[in-house]
C-alpha cells in the first residue's frame, strides 16, 4: 500500500493514543503535576509575586542618576494700538538638559529597605499559596477517595442485604418464618438505596473540587492500599513541633516581615525631617536672542554644575502626624504578629494530636473491623441454625460496613492532619506528598471502583 494512503490512519492512531488516559489511572504525584501547571489560584499568586518583585528596582531608581529633557518655542508678535500697525514678530526657541544624582536621601534609602522586606514577603506568600495548593490538592483527592471507599462498603452491604432478602423470602414461601423478615430487609435494602443515591451525587461533588483545581474529570484513582502503615510524626514530640511552627511558620515569618515593613514606614517618615542633597549639572540654551529678525544673533549655551541642598523647615504638622500614624500602625502590627504566633501553635497542636489520635483510632476501627466480621459470620451461622433472628444478621451487616466506612475517612484525616502538621510548621515539602503516594495502590490492582 502506498505511503501516502497510511497517513489518515497514523494520524487517527496518534490522537487516539494521545487521547487515551493511563489504563492504571492517576495517582496522587500525577494530580499534584496537574494542579500545579492548571489552578488558578496558585497562578494568580505566582503574578502577584513577580509583580511585587519590581518594588525593589522601583525603589532602587530613586537612588539612581536620572536624566531630563525640555525643549519650548514660542512665537510673539507685536502690534501698535493705534490701528494695528507696525507688527513685529519674534520667534523664540530653548532648550535644556539636567542631570540629577541623589547624594543623600534618607526617605529613599529606607524606601529601598522597606521594598526588599515586601519583596520578601511576596516570596513567603507564594509559598504559602505553594502549601495551600498541596493540601487543597491532597484533600480533593482524598475526599473522593473516601466516598469511593464509602460506596463501594455500602455496594457490599447492599448485595449482603439483597442476599438476606432473597433467604428471607424463600423461608417464608416454605414457612420456615413469617413474612416479618422479608420486610425487615426490605426496609433496610430501601434505606441503602437512598444512601447510594446520597453517595453517588456526592462522589459527583468530590469529584467536581478536584477538577475545579486539575481543569479535567479526575478519572480512575489510585487507592490507598488497606494494609499500608501509616508514619507517625517525626519527630514524635509536640514540643519539638509547637517550637517549629512559632519561629519558621510561613504565617508567622509573614507577619514577622509585615513588622518591619511598618518601622520602615516609621524611618521613612521620620526621614521627611532630614535635608537632601543631590548632585545637579544642567546645560541649555537660555538665551533670549530670536532666531531670525532684528534682534537675531549668535545663541549662548549657559551650563551649571552644583549641589543642591533642600531643608523641610515647616510642613504644617503633617511629617509628625505620619509618624504618630505610623507609631501606631506598628503597635497593631505586633498584636497581629502575636495572634498569628497564637494560632499558629494552637495549629501546631491541634494536627499534632490529629495524627497521633488518627493513628490509635484507625488501630481501634481496624480491630473493630476484625470484630465486626467475625459477629457477621457467626450471627450468619446462627440465623442458619435457628439461633438468631434475620434482624440480628442484618444488625451486624451494618455494623460491620459502618465500621469500615469509619476506619476509611479516619486514614484519610490522619493523612491530611500529618500535611498540615508539617504546612503549619513551614516545612511541607514535594516529597511529603511522594511519601504518601508510594501508599497508594494502582488503580488497575485494587478493587473495581464503584
């Protein structure tokens, strides 16, 4: 077949391939690469740095020479009053050039200070908006993680019940029990069906915030393997961690920064006090000859070099109100510096006690999983004897999906409180989230998602 007959079904072939999503879905690591290069919120952060940024040679300039130019013409024409005659018309043309290099200037050097402190905090910023977007990401994808976990007990509940129904109703048909059995699973196989309605609209909501974040339907997951340990804090000291977060927590070095900014406010105003010396060479024509006419002539070219000293004497009160003004702004900013150091703390604490808590709840829930089936199995075995009832089965069905509902969302809190643990001490980091995914089982290998 002729080369050029096979190019229509290369290029299909190719967008098929490029259309194609991994067959082993995406993991936690892939959606973070998503995020990063798609949301929104972390992009705006990235401009609103970079635009911060240009204070500093903004600030700079005001140190630097600078260079001005005029140039002006003017026509004048005069007449006598009596009848308008006798006019006579001059033409005029000037020009000038200045240079000006600041020798001392108080204001503008503290101006230059206080713009590498904001350039400061814009980088803290953007870094917070770099935590944030991890643990937004992580928290979308474990919430759908966590109602997939939820549907897919309450799939297994549902088929148990609908087992337990059908057993039901063919005792009765053989009269080996009354027909209170079937409408007792009737009724708890209606109220699962609810419950699935409820999950699948909120698997559709979770499923919505992560692609709100990633710009595409997050597709087939990576779950998170039932039997992976989960790490502890390390170090496994509250004290180690509250003195972390109180010295190098992100919000804390952000308002530390925002301090200093205002007593560089303080010195700026202050400098309004101070003289200010700039160095100033001009050169020009200021002559008043005209460029054609009777008072035409040869043009003089006036050059100047000098200091030029300016002394603020008076300025109505207006430099001391600053000050004052300023005074207090930073009395404000220590209060907030101090709250922010507060919550950061209590932050601190509060994820600490999650993860260690989380840990011995998930240890607790798993031997309550373990319970949970064994009670199943044995009330199974019992209502086939004669010894229990159907609702007594049903009762333990429940219990036992309930408890691995439970011991799902507690992994996943546990996760997140360790994330934030770690935000909150300024030290989240790429590979925590590379951690956490080496936990996670494709999605290929895990069971069918519902």
């Amino acid at each position: 077949m002729p080369l050029r007959s096979w190019q229509p079904l290369l290029l299909i072939a190719l967008a098929l391939f490029v259309g194609l999503k991994p067959a082993h879905g995406r993991d936690l690591m892939e959606v973070w690469q998503l995020a990063l290069e798609r949301d929104p919120i972390y992009a705006a952060s990235g401009y609103a740095r970079a635009a911060d940024q240009e204070r500093v040679p903004q600030a700079r300039a005001q140190l630097l020479p600078y260079v001005s130019a005029e140039a002006g013409a003017d026509l004048d024409n005069s007449r006598r009053t009596s009848g308008l005659s006798d006019s006579r018309t001059e033409r005029r043309a000037a020009w000038s050039l200045a240079l000006i290099q600041p020798v001392f200037d108080l204001p503008a050097w503290n101006n230059l200070q206080r713009a590498d402190f904001e350039a400061s905090q814009a980088d803290i910023a953007h870094r917070i908006a770099y935590q944030d977007l991890m643990l937004r990401t992580a928290q979308a994808y474990f919430d759908v993680l966590a109602v997939q976990d939820s549907l897919r007990a309450l799939m297994s509940e549902k088929a148990a019940i609908e087992t337990q129904l059908l057993a039901a109703q063919q005792s009765f048909e053989l009269g080996a029990t009354t027909i209170t059995d079937a409408h007792e699973a009737q009724a708890r196989l209606d109220l699962v069906l609810a419950n699935e309605v409820s999950l699948r609209n909120e698997l559709q909501l979770a499923e919505d915030a992560l692609a709100r974040i990633i710009a595409e339907r997050p597709g087939r997951l990576a779950q998170l393997a039932r039997d992976a340990t989960l790490p502890s804090p390390e170090p496994n000291r509250l004290d180690d961690w509250v003195a972390q977060a109180s010295h190098a927590g992100l919000t804390v070095t952000n308002a530390e920064l925002q301090t200093r900014i205002i007593e560089k406010d303080i010195d700026i105003a202050r400098g309004q006090h101070a003289p200010t010396v700039a160095f100033v060479a001009r050169t020009g024509s200021a002559s008043d000859f005209g460029m054609d006419g009777y008072r035409s002539g040869p043009r003089s070219l006036d050059s100047s070099v000098g200091l030029q000293v300016s002394i603020p004497l008076y300025t109505g009160g207006g430099i001391s109100s600053r000050v004052r003004e300023q005074t207090t702004r930073l009395q404000q900013a220590r209060a907030l510096l101090e709250n922010a150091r507060r919550e950061t703390i209590q932050a601190a604490q509060r994820h600490f006690k999650g993860v260690v808590s989380g840990l011995a709840q998930i240890a607790a829930l798993q031997a309550a999983e373990r319970s949970s089936q064994a009670a199943l199995e044995a009330n199974r075995t019992g209502y086939e004897i004669g010894v229990r009832i159907n609702i007594d089965v049903l009762n333990a069905e429940q219990q036992l999906y309930v408890t691995q509902r439970a011991l799902a969302r507690a992994r996943y809190d546990t996760l997140m409180d360790g994330l934030r643990l770690k935000a909150t001490a300024g030290i989240l980091q790429e590979s925590d989230l590379a951690a956490i995914n080496a936990l996670l089982t494709p999605a290929e290998s895990s069971s069918e998602a519902p």
